[in-house]
C-alpha cells in the first residue's frame, strides 16, 4: 500500500461538480480521466436529458466498461495471434 507522500491530490471537475482524487498516478493522468468521464457524461445527457445524475453516472460507467472489455479482449486476440506468430 503506497504511504500518503506517495499519493496525488488532484482537483478536478467532473459534469459540474469538484472532486479530490488521490492516487498514485500523475495530476496530468488523473485529469484527463476526469475529462474523458466528464466528456461521457455529457454526450449521454446529450442524448437523454431527462436523466437524474444517478442514473447518468452509472450508465456512464456501463459504457466506460464495456469499452474496457472491448479493448482488453482485442489485447487478449492480438497477444494469442503474436503468440501464434512467434511459435
């Protein structure tokens, strides 16, 4: 577990509101997750309005891991096929 000298504090603003994430990646980092789920947040109400944050917020995350699973499955197809490739 990383001590508290080793933790970043970043303010950042996500669909109107601030937040304090602390973690051990970079402000540069942090910020820029912050603005990819802010930017999320707002092409969902874009389209839909009449959503209470709530409801914003989880299908927000709903998309933010189905695009994980996505991608980690092309990694998971491309490391098999470089496998295949280099036996």
């Amino acid at each position: 577990m990383l001590s508290d000298t080793q933790k970043n504090r970043t303010s950042v603003d996500i669909y109107g509101q601030q937040y304090i994430i602390i973690g051990a990646e970079s402000p540069s980092h942090i910020r820029l997750v912050a603005s990819m789920v802010d930017d999320k947040m707002r092409e969902i109400s874009s389209k839909n309005s009449t959503l209470d944050s709530s409801k914003l917020a989880v299908l927000t995350a709903v998309n933010a891991v189905n695009d994980y699973i996505k991608v980690k499955d092309r990694l998971e197809r491309l490391e098999n096929e470089l496998k295949r490739v280099k036996d």
